[in-house]
C-alpha cells in the first residue's frame, strides 16, 4: 500500500519556483469542476488552493507548470496555456 499524497511545501516556500516555470501554466476553467481536489493532491508544490468546486486558483509564483494537475483533472476543467497567452488575458 502506498503513503498518503500529501506535498506541503517546504524549500520552494522561500524560493519562488514558478520563476523557472517551462513555457505553460495551468488555466482553471472553473466551469465544470466537481471539487474532487485531485489537482491540490497531485500537485508538487502545493500551490493549489481552494475549498469547494469553481473556487480553485494557483499561485504562479510557485507553480512548475508541470501540468500534473491538468492531466489527473477527471472534467478537463483544467488546461495548460502558454506562458504569453496567459499575459495577454491580463491586458
């Protein structure tokens, strides 16, 4: 039997690890989430948060953009965009 999944970060809690993020990062569509939180349990850097369904965001400055979390995501709530999209939708 395996050990629980639970990552809670420790080193990257000081050391912002999103700044050598690959080229994608997580987009949460939050339109067809069930709130089963397999995103914040596969996640490496714990950077995952939110308490109910359509509620979960990612903090940046941490996240890899390893796509963990958009791969386990049973509803494909979750995509990977790219880097520079991303900064367009803030514009």
């Amino acid at each position: 039997m395996y050990g629980p999944l639970v990552i809670k970060p420790v080193k990257s809690k000081g050391d912002k690890t999103g700044a050598w993020r690959v080229k994608l990062r997580p987009k949460f569509l939050q339109k067809n989430c069930v709130g089963c939180r397999m995103c914040m349990t596969i996640c490496p850097e714990a950077c995952i948060k939110g308490k109910e369904k359509n509620t979960f965001t990612c903090d940046y400055a941490y996240c890899k953009g390893c796509g963990f979390c958009a791969l386990v995501c049973p509803k494909g709530d979750i995509i990977m965009i790219e880097e520079a999209e991303a900064e367009g939708e803030k514009k």
